[in-house]
C-alpha cells in the first residue's frame, strides 16, 4: 500500500505543476490572418516590390 500512495502522491505533484500550463492564455490566428503577415514581412516578396 505505501508504494501506492507514493505513486498517487508523484501523480498528484505532477499534475499540480502542470496545472497552471493548461490555464495559460492562448491566441490563435486564422489562417487568413497568417498568410498576410507572411505575405506581408516576407523579404523576397519585399525586394520585388521595391523593384518594381
């Protein structure tokens, strides 16, 4: 039995640590939103523009 609660205890202090991880704010972009800002800061799309 004291393996087991060793066991449930190493369980508990893991998922304690982690819990703050899961409660992290997340941002995500549309995939609209991605592709004009890699559109946009690209350096070879910028170097043609600047050529024309």
């Amino acid at each position: 039995m004291g393996g087991f609660l060793k066991l449930a205890a190493g369980v508990s202090l893991v998922a304690l640590a982690l819990s703050p991880l899961a409660a992290a704010p997340v941002s995500a972009d549309t995939i609209e939103a991605a592709l004009v800002r890699a559109y946009q800061s690209n350096p070879q799309l910028n170097a043609q523009r600047a050529s024309v």
